[in-house]
C-alpha cells in the first residue's frame, strides 16, 4: 500500500515545496478582486417657490446729526448733545436701551481750496444711531421725537418682522415650496411618459426677506415749523420668498 501511495506523496511534497520556493522568492501570488458600484444617472430636478407675506410689526430707524465747527470739541459737543437728547427722549416712549445702537461716529476736516492752497476752515462731526420700534405704532413719533431734538438725517426706515415670526413664516414658505416643487414633478413627468421614483437630493436658496424701504429723507422736519405735518409712516407687507429643488430617481 505504501508503494502505492508513495508517488502520489511525493509529488504533492514536490509541489507544495515548489509553491513555498516561488513565494520566497517572487512573493504572494497575486488575487483580483473586482468591486462593482451601481448609481443611478437618470435624475429627473424640478424647482419650487412658494411666497408668504406678513404686516411687519418692528421698524429700524436710522436717524443722524451733522455739525460743523472751528473746532473737534465744539463739533462733538453738539453733535454729543443731540445724541444724548435723542436716546433719552425715545426711551421714554418705551423703547429698550439695547435697542438703540450706534452705527456710526466720525469726525472728518473741512479745507478751502478757493486761493489755490489748502486751508482748515474747521471740522464735521456726524453721528449716527439705528433704533428698533416694536410695536411699530411708535414709529411715527420716534421720528418726530428726533427731528425735535435736532436730528437732521433720517433715512432708510426699514419695516421687519420679529425674528421668530420671520423663523415661522420662513418654514412656512419652504414647505409650500417643496409642496410646489412635487406637485410640479408629478405634472411633469405624467405628460412625459416619465416613471418617478424616490427624493434623492434637495436643494434650498435661502429664503429672502423683501422688505422695500418706505422713508428716506436727507433732513427731517424742523422743530420750529410749527405748521409741518406730523410724520406718519406705513409698514405695507413683507414678503419671505423660498425656493427649492428637487431630484427624483426615474425609472
């Protein structure tokens, strides 16, 4: 019987050294190993925008004062004297202090060129406060208040929402815009022969605030004008545009 199985024996020894020869000297053999990724390429994208409005219910104030003088000192006590005067006057109406904040402070040279050289005629000091009005009723009189107490720059009163009603109506509008956007993609693909599957992406521009200046004036109503009529100020609507875009797999 060992006759019989002693060739066999050997050349399987035989191989097997042979193998355990090669890989010492050319190292492992080498395996393929194949890795296959499916993705699907046909997408099919449709955009959808839904618009909401809403009556604003705060309005920012932007109120300033220009004064020039012979000197800094004398320009800044003017202009520090109005300031002052304004910021007290409109807390009284109710207004918080963090409310009031300051936009700008500068205080710049004036020269005569008109002989040919240049000459220090004196400095302008400009001040510059942004007031936020909540409820938006004491508008009016913030800035009747301001011009009174020598405020000569009043421009670009903005109306707004607060910034959780804006969080709401802002959801509000990106659902109705994924609303839009899938009632746009059944449409769509039923009239081109086109089988929808699942929502694989989503796409959203942040949605937009449009809120249209509704005053601007360089100088305010004088104080001494006794026949001026009062300031009154409507805040319109505001409108939050959302818009998105979706991509369906198809089939």
């Amino acid at each position: 019987m060992w006759r019989d199985l002693r060739i066999p024996f050997f050349t399987i020894l035989f191989i097997f050294v042979g193998f355990l020869a090669y890989t010492k000297v050319f190292g492992p053999l080498p395996f393929a190993v194949t890795s296959t990724t499916t993705t699907k390429e046909s997408l099919f994208s449709v955009e959808g925008t839904a618009e909401v409005t809403a009556v604003p219910d705060t309005a920012l104030i932007n109120l300033g004062v220009n004064k020039e003088a012979p000197t800094v000192e004398a320009a800044k006590q003017q202009v520090d004297q109005i300031i002052n005067k304004i910021t007290a006057d409109v807390k009284a109406q109710g207004v918080e202090e963090k409310n009031i904040k300051t936009t700008n402070y500068s205080i710049n040279p004036d020269y005569d060129y008109t002989s040919g050289q240049q000459v220090l005629n004196g400095y302008t000091v400009s001040a510059s406060i942004e007031v936020r009005v909540t409820p938006i009723e004491k508008a009016n009189n913030v800035v009747t208040i301001a011009a009174n107490d020598g405020a000569n720059q009043v421009g670009g009163i903005q109306f707004v929402l607060n910034e959780e009603k804006e969080k709401e109506l802002q959801d509000q509008a990106r659902i109705e815009a994924i609303a839009n956007a899938k009632q746009k993609a059944e449409s769509l693909s039923k009239a081109a022969g086109i089988t929808l599957g699942r929502i694989v992406d989503v796409q959203e521009n942040a949605p937009t605030s449009i809120a249209p200046l509704q005053y601007n004036a360089a100088v305010a109503m004088k104080a001494e004008d006794a026949a001026a009529p009062r300031t009154e100020l409507s805040p319109g609507e505001n409108k939050i545009v959302s818009t998105v875009r979706l991509s369906y797999e198809t089939y």
